[in-house]
C-alpha cells in the first residue's frame, strides 16, 4: 500500500479522503479491515482523527462495522443500487421540473459544452466529474438549494457504484452522451414533460446497468459482491 505522508494539522476529512480514494481505485478491498492504529501511524496522526473519518466513510456507505472486527470496507449491494437510484429518479426528477422555467439557451451551451468536454475525457475521476456537472448545470437553475444539497449527498453515496459502472460498462460512456443530448434537445424544443420523463428514464437505464455490473462481478467471485 501507497504512503501518503500529511503533516500534524491533518483533520479527519483529510484522513478520510485518502481512505476513501483507497477504496475507490479499489486498493482498499471490500470486506477488507480497516485498522486504526495502522492507518493512524502510517498518517502520522493520532487515532481520533482516523476514528472521526471511519464514521464520515460509513455515513457514505463506504466502511461498516462489524462486530469483534471493527471497520471494514463496505459490500457492493444491489439492494443499495436500487434505493439510491429510486431516490435519485424522484429527486432530479423534482429539480429538473422546476428548473425548466429558468433554463435558458445560455444553460443549454453550457450544459452541451461539458458533453463536448467529457468526451476526450480519459480519468475516470474527471468524467464522473463532468457528469455531474451536466445534471448540477440543468439542476441549478431551479433554486432549490436545500434538493441540490441533498442530491450531492445521495450521490456520494454512490460514487464508488458509478466509478465500477464506468469502469466495467462496455455501453455506459456512449449512452449517456446519448441520453444527456436527448433531454437538451427536448428542453430547447420546449417539451418539459419530455424531457422529465427521458431524464427519469436516464437514472433508470443507468441503475439497470450498474445492478447488471454488480450480479456479473458476482458470478465471477461469489462471496465478494453482495446481490
């Protein structure tokens, strides 16, 4: 395992931040323990800090705790693939209809510019990026902070689920440009209903593909991916 050396004014988001790019890029494996006092010496900080991050991690579904084990790195859940996505299509559902009246032609080029953008795009961290910028472009316009904020949160959640879609999905990059150019081109023709709808259709398509990514890896290693 990599070191990252940080100094003494590292604060548990830091120290949780380098855990969770671990577990991320997968060198921190699901079921795999989390230990304290290893992580604490090898950050050169006290173990408060580390303790402090361990909960931000399992608030995002990234670490569990298990009894006479401690922390673990999370199972990949399809059960939880399937609540984050319902409420997703209810949540951006909500925010895209209430933006549409706010949308102007302003919006739409930018929102066709991060498309232009993310397709040259090789980090699987900056596309992930760029995806969310698209929605958060289409979103913002609503003004619905409070929805917005909790959105980015369900959407931490599940970061990790969408970094192994885009990894594995033969068809996730394409289609999404696909669907994201489809709902610009019913906001511009004026079809609010429309573009509703496909947008709520683009969550389902993706929570589709991702809970068909976490069965395959599955069959490829029972016991390591929860269904």
């Amino acid at each position: 395992m990599s070191r990252v050396a940080l100094n003494r004014e590292t604060t548990s988001q830091q120290v949780a931040e380098v855990l969770r790019r671990r577990i991320l890029s997968g060198e921190l494996a699901e079921g795999q323990g989390v230990r304290q006092e290893a992580i604490a010496q090898e950050l050169g900080v006290s173990r408060l800090p580390v303790r402090e991050a361990l909960v931000l991690l399992e608030m995002q579904g990234l670490v569990t705790n298990v009894k006479y084990k401690g922390a673990v790195v999370a199972s990949l859940s399809s059960d939880e693939i399937e609540e984050i996505y319902a409420l997703r299509g209810l949540l951006e559902s909500f925010l895209l209809e209430k933006a549409i009246p706010h949308i102007d032609e302003a919006t739409l080029q930018q929102a066709e510019a991060i498309l232009e953008q993310s397709r040259d795009v090789e980090s699987i961290e900056h596309w992930v990026e760029l995806n969310w910028q698209f929605h958060r472009t289409l979103y913002q316009a609503s003004g619905m902070q409070l929805a917005l904020k909790t959105l980015e949160q369900i959407l931490a959640r599940s970061d990790r689920y969408f970094r192994l879609q885009r990894s594995m999905s033969e068809h996730l990059k394409d289609t999404n440009e696909e669907q994201h150019r489809n709902i610009i081109a019913l906001l511009r023709a004026g079809d609010a209903r429309a573009a509703v709808a496909a947008m709520r259709e683009h969550i389902g398509w993706n929570q589709q593909d991702l809970v068909s990514t976490v069965r395959s890896l599955r069959a490829a290693a029972p016991g390591k991916v929860e269904a």
